[in-house]
C-alpha cells in the first residue's frame, strides 16, 4: 500500500492500516469501506489484533444479509438471530481454548500476529525474563538492529528497533507493539487454532439453536455462513482447492451444502491446514495459534457493524 501524504510504498500486516490505507472516489465505495473499517478498528482498540479477520466476517455477513433482503427483515428478531448465533459460537470458542504453557507457544502466538518469526522469539524472551506484568515500552534504536533496555526492578523494559528506511522503522515499532499486545492476551485468555479453524470448529455447537421466527432464522444464518469465510480468504489467496481444504481437515469429502456435519464432534479439534506446506497439520504443534479473545472480539465486532449497516438501510 502507498502512504496517502507521501507516496511511499508501505509493507502493513494490519487490516485496519489496509483500510486506512485505501483511496477511492465512488462515494457509496468509501462508506462501504470505512463501514468494514469500523469492525477492524474496534477490534484493534480492543485487542490489537484480528483486524482483517474482522474485516472479512462483517464483508460476508453483509454480503450475505444483502442476498436475503435483511433490510427488509424485522430488526429486533434479526439482531436476536444474531446475538442468539454470536453467544453461542463465543462460548465454543472459550471451550475450545488451551493455555498457554511454553516459550514456544508465546513466541509462535507474537510471531503469528505480526508474520515475523524473529519479533516473536524477541517478544516471547522478553516476557519471559520480566514477566507479563512488566511494563514494555518500543523506542528507537541508534543501529539497524533490536535493542533490548532493561530498567530496575520493577521490569520497566524497552524494546529499541533499528532499521534502514523511516517506513521499515514505523512498521517494526507497530509490529512489536502488537506482538507484545497479543502475546499478553494469549497468556490471560488462553489460544486456539488459527487459520480460520477455531471458528470451523464452533459449526457443531450451532445445531442446537432454535429460531421463533424467519428473520431471527436469518440472524442465526448470517453468522453462520460467516464461520468458513475466514480459511476461504486464506484459501483463496493460495493455489488450493476450497474443497480440497475441507476434505483434508476434516477426513471427509466436501458436499454441496453446508459444513456443519463435516465439523461435527469427535474430530480433532487442533488439525487445520497449512497453506505453506499444503498439508493439514496440528495448528498447536505447528504454532499457528490464536488467541481466544482475538478470535471471539473480531467476531462480535463484526457482527455490530452489519447489525448497524443492516439497521441503516432499513429506516
């Protein structure tokens, strides 16, 4: 992406940078993306972290609730469909959360957030010296390398960051803030598999809910077929198969339909799909985790901002 004042091209791991980042002149394309952003930014502010997953769960229920004209629908039943939809994916997500118990899985989880392997091994050594109760500060460094200044006792600790251009410099500090943001989360809430999967895994909880109406049937959908949205982006992004994905994960071939019964109880919870390798792997062996509360704040955010936008349209 460019900077917007300056020109200059810019590396972001961020989906809220990303929005931020976007120049269009269609003026409903602006309020579409700022309204994305939203979901991305609460997120952020929250967590600091799960932005872009945030972004593609609002785009599919959004696009999903504009196929099935929920505008139109009834806007207290829709939002219980919704609610009723959310809590119940929320608390299969907590069930499905481990804590986290080694160096290895603080530096996997710091890595993840931030795609970088070495600001995950600084972050989780850090943490791992001054505690998580520490305060951690990120300043600059006089050379091109990391820095690490330790205070007194009471752990006050700051991350220097070294690099070769004003840009790269900018984007080390945003990521090892972010590292350290959600390396804490994963200790205090615990993690679970990344990639998409953890959301996958919450289809079987699903099949007990009950709707009074249609439009709080259509609320329930809407989260829902949100769920797969997630790995598909990722999928997508990749030269595999969608299906081929599913088929490999969950040890049963892909039917047209729903895939609530290809994520029922009883598989492994932890096998997801490593598009690098192109293999299904344990996502916890393998660090691609994620922590609990990042997961479950880009999902409720995300379902705020279409329950807003679908509200919008229908007044």
């Amino acid at each position: 992406m460019s900077d917007k004042e300056t020109g200059e091209t810019l590396i972001a791991y961020d989906g809220a940078a990303v929005v931020k980042g976007i120049v269009l002149e269609d003026p409903y394309e602006i309020e579409g993306a700022e309204l994305l952003g939203e979901a991305a930014i609460r997120t952020k502010e929250i967590v600091g972290d799960g932005t872009a997953t945030a972004i593609v769960l609002a785009h599919s229920m959004l696009t999903y609730g504009w196929e099935h004209q929920a505008e139109k629908a009834d806007q207290i039943r829709l939002k219980q469909g919704v609610n009723k939809a959310t809590e119940t994916v929320v608390a299969a997500l907590r069930k499905q959360a481990l804590e986290l118990t080694t160096k290895d899985e603080l530096a996997a989880v710091a890595a993840t957030a931030v795609a970088d392997p070495e600001i995950g091994e600084l972050v989780a050594d850090v943490l791992d010296k001054v505690g998580m109760k520490s305060v951690i500060t990120v300043g600059e460094s006089q050379s091109r390398q990391f820095e690490i200044e330790y205070g007194d006792e009471y752990g006050v600790v700051e991350i220097q960051v070294g690099a070769e251009t004003k840009a790269d410099l900018e984007l080390k500090k945003r990521s090892v803030e972010k590292a350290i943001s959600v390396a804490k989360l994963a200790v205090e809430e615990g993690i679970v598999p990344g990639g998409g999967i953890a959301l996958l895994n919450t289809l079987s909880a699903l099949e007990k809910i009950t709707s009074k109406s249609e439009d709080e049937s259509l609320g329930i959908r809407i989260v829902l077929q949100a769920l797969e949205a997630p790995l598909r982006t990722i999928v997508s992004n990749t030269d595999h198969d969608f299906d081929m994905v599913i088929t490999s994960i969950s040890g049963r071939p892909k039917k047209p339909g729903s895939l609530r019964a290809l994520f029922e109880k009883g598989r492994d919870e932890h096998i997801g799909f490593d598009v690098l390798k192109g293999q299904p792997v344990d996502m916890f062996r393998t660090g691609i985790i994620d922590p609990v509360q990042v997961v479950i704040n880009a999902l409720e955010n995300a379902t705020s901002v279409a329950m807003m936008v679908f509200a919008r349209m229908g007044t």
